[in-house]
C-alpha cells in the first residue's frame, strides 16, 4: 500500500486534546490522516461528514480529558464508542490494524478491555485501569523510558530494544493497576508474552521510581500491547517528541527540524502498514 | 419517580491518594485524631416510574460506565 493511501481516523469527542499534534505528525510522514469526531461514525453527523471505522487503516485515540474525565479518566469516552462500534472495533483489531492510544487514549483502551488484551481481543469489562497517581498531583514533566519490547508491538519496530527515550507526560491518572491479587501473576504473564512495551527509567536508563515514574504504576509499566502486538496504550506522549524542536536537549541533539524520539512509534505504524496491505 | 443513589467506593486494599491527601491538608489545618479518610463517589438517579426493573437497570449502568470491577466496588440505595 502505498504512503499516501494510508488512511489514519484520529478520534476526537470533547475535550480530546493533541489530535492536531497527532495529525501533524502522520502527515509529516506522508500519509493521510483525518481528524475524525466519534458521531461521524456512529452515524449521528450529516451525510456527506459520515464515515466508516473500517475504511481505515489505523485508529489513533489521543489524549486529553474527554467528557472533562468525569466519572473517571477515559470511561465515557470508553462507554461511548462500545455502545455504538463494539463489533467494527474488534474486527479492526482482529484484522490487525494498528490502534494506538496515547495518554488519555490509553485510558480509553483500557476501560474500552482492548488492552491489556491478554486472551481475548476485547474484554466485556476492563481488566485494569489507570488510577489517581501516587502523588495524588497532575504530573508534567518531560519522562524518560526504556523499550522494552521484544519485537511484539508494531509500533516499536524501528525503536532499538532497551533505547532509552524522551518522552512528555502530562497526566493525574496513569497508575496502572490490575486486580490485587492477581497483580504479581499478570505483570510476569505480561513480561513472559513480550506485551510490556516501555518502563519509566531515570535518565540512564535504570529503572527508578517517583518522581522517574510520575505516577506510581505496577512495575514502573508506561505502556503496554495486546497479545497480537497492534493495540499499543502508553501515557506519555510520543507527539509531543515528534520533532527535535520540541526536546528540551534539542540543541544537544542535532538541529530542531530533525525527528526527536516520538518519531518511531509513528514511522513504526506507517511502516507496518505499507508491508501488510 | 424514584431516585437511586449509587456509591462507588475503592475495594479495600487499593490505594486512596486522594483519601490520603485530604486527610494530611485537615491535619494540614489543625484538626487532630483523624485515623483515616477515604474518598467516596456518589451518583443521584433519578428514573421515571415506565423504567421495568429498576434495580437492575442501575446496575447496568454501574457495569458499563460508573464502576471498573479493577478497583470498585459500588453499592444502590433507592430513596
């Protein structure tokens, strides 16, 4: 398939914010994305602003405070596109589109159960959540974190293993949490099946806690993938590293306009597709 | 009508921040003896009288929006 063609739906609903970021970003890599709002697919939007999940080659869910977070971060968001796209989400998932949730987008993954996606493609309730952050504080800073990934997502196919990257977080919820007392038991299933794609690390890539990791998640997890590799939810923000310009290292980097960090899990996705179809 | 209130609370043994940090800003203010806060979410619904079973129509709701089963545990109360 070629670049061009690559069709990418950015969701957005209220209080989404960084699809603009987001676009940028794939339409700096050629291919064409479209800010799409949920009612344009479930088909509460006039004619001609009508559109179909499934025409797409991607979905890419980013961050914000949709519906202003209430009830919790990312539910009704969740709830919303469930009730209306459940059947064409799973087949999009099944057919092995790339869907990547960022931030709040992550949020939505995992109250929608597509992720962590252990042995199913979607789960009828959610199978982990991101909690209030340790620190009970909205946490924004630049993080840093390792890939972890073994070579099961597709989106970090062209990030080296254990590449240590810049990533923005910005978020008061991304405490990643499975049921207590399964917790120990889901995090090793996770490490074993390679569905653990970044850890938050220090500045040379140990692994560290607060305030390294600004939210107090199980095992430093900032990301992780379904068992098929397509579904990626993390909660920093890759475009917000698209370009070099936007690194507070930049002038230790190369110049502005070269690509920063996020640059791979963008390519990566492209990249995948172009091959697939 | 009838008005269901919903409480959705964090299951025993998951970690309250929010609990935690109300309860340090009263000790913050002077107010002595607190042996813990939790932090509690509630919901007033109110249905007309044509919903069927109303009970389980709130739990509907608590399944597919208002609790994640992860973390909640929530309880209805109808008034």
């Amino acid at each position: 398939m070629k670049r061009e063609e690559i069709r990418i739906c950015v969701l957005r609903i209220e209080g989404t914010n960084c699809e603009q970021e987001t676009f940028d970003s794939f339409n700096r890599l050629g291919a064409s994305p479209e800010i799409v709002h949920l009612k344009q697919l479930t088909g509460k939007s006039s004619e001609n602003r009508k559109r179909d999940l499934l025409d797409y080659q991607m979905l890419m869910i980013p961050g914000g405070f949709s519906s202003g977070d209430y009830v919790r971060a990312g539910a009704i968001f969740a709830a919303r596109i469930k009730s209306a796209l459940e059947d064409q989400l799973r087949s999009f998932v099944e057919r092995g589109s790339p869907v990547l949730g960022i931030c709040n987008g992550f949020q939505v993954l995992v109250e929608t159960g597509l992720l962590p996606g252990i042995d199913e493609i979607m789960s009828p309730v959610p199978r982990a959540v991101l909690g209030t952050n340790d620190s009970n504080r909205f946490e924004c800073r630049p993080t840093y974190l390792v890939n972890e990934n073994e070579g099961r997502c597709l989106f970090t196919a062209l990030l080296p293993k254990k590449k240590v990257v810049m990533f923005p977080s910005a978020h008061a919820e991304g405490k990643l949490m499975f049921p207590s007392d399964e917790e120990e038991k889901i995090v090793s299933l996770l490490d074993d099946e390679d569905m653990v794609v970044f850890r938050y690390t220090d500045s040379i890539g140990n692994y560290a806690d607060y305030p390294w990791c600004p939210n107090g998640s199980v095992d430093g997890i900032a990301g992780i993938c379904n068992s098929i590799g397509n579904v990626l939810g993390l909660m920093p923000h890759p475009e917000r590293a698209f370009f070099n310009f936007l690194s507070p290292e930049w002038t230790r980097r190369g110049g502005p306009n070269e690509f920063g960090d996020g640059w791979a899990i963008f390519e990566s996705a492209i990249q995948y597709i172009e091959k697939k179809w | 009508m009838v008005v269901a209130e919903v409480r959705i609370e964090l299951k025993e043994g998951v970690s309250d921040p929010e609990g935690a940090n109300t309860q340090k800003a009263l000790e913050l203010l002077g107010f002595s003896g607190i042996e813990r806060v939790r932090s509690v979410k509630a919901f007033e619904i109110t249905l007309s009288e044509s919903v069927g079973d109303q009970k389980e129509a709130v739990e509907e709701m608590c399944r597919r929006l208002l609790a994640n089963p992860v973390i909640h545990r929530y309880s209805i109360e109808f008034k």
